[in-house]
C-alpha cells in the first residue's frame, strides 16, 4: 500500500510553475485532531516540501535562519528534515542543546499522508530516525511509542502492518539494503528532493508557537 496514490509531475527547473505546483499543508499528530498551518509548499513529482518559521525560542546554527523546510516522500510516507535550530529553551525553562549531533543531521518521521487537491495533510507515526552525515550510525526512536499506540487501540493493526512495511522500504532504499552495515547511506539526503531543496521560500512563513503544543 502507498501512503498515497497520486500522479507524478515532470520536474521544472527552480521556480514554482504548473509543473512545480504549490501546495498547501497542515502537519499534527495521530490520534490528534488539532493541526497546524496552513503551511506554504510546492510538489515536485513524488516529493512535497513546506516550510514554517520556528519562534525566538530556538536559537539557529551559525548562518542559518530560524525557517525550517521538511521534505516528505508521498509514496513512502516518510518526512524529514535538517533542523535549523542549535538550541531550544522550552516553556518549562527546560533546555535541549543539539550540539553533539552536529548541524548537519537530518531527524526522519513516518508519517501518514491524506491529499484533497492542493492540500496535503501529515500526522507523525511516532517511531523517527536520526541519520548523520558524517559517517556515525542511525539511531531509531520512539518504537515504544508505535507499540503504546497499539497496546491503546488508537493504531490499528492494519495502520501499524502498512506504517512498519513503508518504514522498512524507506531504510532499504535511502540508508541501507545489505544485512552488514555500510559507511555511507544509499540515498540520503534522497536525490528526489533536489528541485526543490534550492526554491526560493514559498511564501511568507507561517511561525509555530511551541506554546501552543
């Protein structure tokens, strides 16, 4: 199963045009029904990027600005991203400094897809992983959180065959298909998102509030 069935579009060059669509997009939770956005994207083939701007909060990595771009392949249902952000203080004062992972790891999300024209809606599947690029192994989290999910009847058996077989060909065919791992990712960042890796910003961001979470 796909996480989602659309057409593919030829690719354009760096602008958005017919063929380079823009989009809309609202990002949440499973099993939440609250969503935030609308986001302003664009699609390129099997690929939808959005952005958003992260509030003072988070401090960004030298030369980087506090608008965050996430990529998603439709077909996989997979999101990921490159935080811009070296640093967040939370409402509570708690502080998570990302340091020791270094400005150029990417946070990886499974995610499910719904598209209704030019809106696209995702909602993490709890279980990310964080792949380096700098020669240091992956590590998955949250697969307690999938399982809960199932122990608690929020996820049902089905959602949870389709997200782990998505999830397993996302790893086979961006990170690693041999049993013995490899120095360097198959496809990671994956190539489907150049197009669109260089756009101008979308339009004006829309900035999350980490509040209101």
């Amino acid at each position: 199963m796909n996480a989602v069935n659309q057409p593919d579009h030829i690719p354009p060059d760096h602008a958005l045009t017919s063929l380079n669509q823009p989009v809309e997009v609202m990002r949440g939770r499973h099993g939440q029904e609250r969503l935030f956005g609308p986001l302003p994207g664009a699609r390129h083939a099997g690929v939808v990027a959005y952005e958003f701007e992260l509030p003072d909060s988070f401090k960004p990595w030298p030369g980087r600005t506090l608008v965050e771009r996430t990529f998603v392949l439709l077909e996989l249902g997979v999101s990921f991203a490159n935080p811009c952000w070296a640093r967040h203080t939370k409402p509570d004062g708690t502080v998570v400094d990302r340091g020791a992972e270094g400005s150029g790891t990417w946070y990886v999300d499974l995610v499910t897809v719904e598209q209704h024209g030019d809106r696209y809606i995702f909602r993490d599947l709890f279980i990310d992983v964080v792949v380096p690029m700098d020669g240091r192994h992956y590590r998955m989290l949250d697969l307690d959180e999938f399982a809960d999910a199932i122990d608690d009847g929020s996820l049902s058996v089905e959602q949870a065959t389709d997200a782990l077989r998505r999830w397993q060909r996302f790893l086979d065919r961006h990170l690693h298909a041999e049993r013995a791992p490899v120095e360097n990712w198959i496809d990671f960042p994956p190539a489907a998102i150049l197009p669109l890796l260089e756009l101008r910003p979308f339009d004006e961001p829309v900035r999350w509030n980490d509040r209101e979470i």
